[in-house]
C-alpha cells in the first residue's frame, strides 16, 4: 500500500526533526569549544572590588600560569562551585582571579565576606563587557591562561572537583613546566 504525498512530506520533515534532535541530544554543552582557546587572552583595564582606586591590567599578569574564575552574587551555580575554589586557593597552587560579573560591587564584598574570599583579587566588570570580550556565555566560567597570555582552556559551568583534578591543574602543571 503507498502512502499518498500529503503524508509523506510531513513524515520525512518529521524525521529530519528527529535526526536533528538526535544530534543535539548527543551534545555536551559543557564542552563548547571557544574560538579564543590559544588566542591571547582579552585585554582588560579594571578596578578592584575590594580596592576600587586601584586596577589590574592584562599584563600584570604576563609571565604567570593563572585562573580567571568569572562569578556574580546573584549567580545560584557559583554557590555550588565556591567550595572548589575555597578548597584551591588554600593549596597556593595556581594564582586565582576572580571576575566579578555584571554585579553591584557592594553585593560582591559582601557575597564574599560572607561565603570566603577565594581570590587573590577579584576585579569589576560591571556592565560586562570584558566577560563578552572573552566570550562569556553565562556565569560560572573559568580560563586557564598560559605565562604568554594565551586563554589555554575554558570551563563552563560550576568547576567541580573532577574537572579541576582531571583536566584544569594537570593543564596548570605542564603549562607551568614550560618556559
């Protein structure tokens, strides 16, 4: 028996949805690949939260393995991942910076009083263009940055204990073992 025309235009649509479904199911939105991964890191000018007269730029920190670690008060996810951080800053292992992300400063201090201030310093980037600069789709994310300024690796979404031990520190130790 054919079936008529009429039904299979919509049926073969109808497939194609699903295969696309498929395809996007089988996605792990974690590993967005950012198209700056080896790419010198943004620029950046900015105050300190805690020390608003005083600033940091990109090329302070030339010369240094280290974390940008973008968070906000009012981001839930980074409640989850604060633990982490707190536990990585104790060990000294990595300098961790912190970008605070289309924030009030004041609620920034006082998230931080509250919850533990994991970072050597935490900048403002209140209106958020920096964190568009590097390709923020959202809050948490984390870069490693190589000693040349080059964005090495990004992490969306809450770092967790796994991926810092599996994939963000022994990046950290072979990127601090280069010359």
């Amino acid at each position: 028996m054919k079936l008529p025309l009429r039904f299979l235009v919509p049926l073969g649509g109808f497939a194609v949805v699903l295969v696309f479904l498929g395809i996007g199911l089988s996605l792990k939105p974690r590993e967005v690949p950012s198209p700056l991964i080896g790419k010198p890191a943004p620029a950046f000018n900015l105050p300190q939260l805690h020390e608003p007269a005083r600033r940091l730029t990109h090329t302070d920190m030339i010369g240094k393995v280290w974390l940008l670690n973008v968070w906000a008060s009012w981001c839930v996810s980074c409640r989850v991942e604060h633990p982490v951080l707190m536990d990585l800053a104790r060990t000294g292992e990595v300098p961790l910076l912190g970008l605070n992300y289309k924030d009030a400063p004041d609620k920034g201090v006082a998230w931080l009083g509250q919850n533990g201030n994991p970072y050597q310093m935490s900048l403002v980037d209140r209106d958020g263009r920096i964190g568009l600069d590097y390709g923020v789709y959202g809050v948490p994310e984390t870069f490693v940055i190589d000693r040349r300024g080059r964005i090495r690796h990004k992490v969306i979404g809450p770092l967790t204990r796994d991926v810092l031990d599996r994939t963000v520190l022994p990046l950290v130790r072979n990127l601090s073992r280069e010359g």
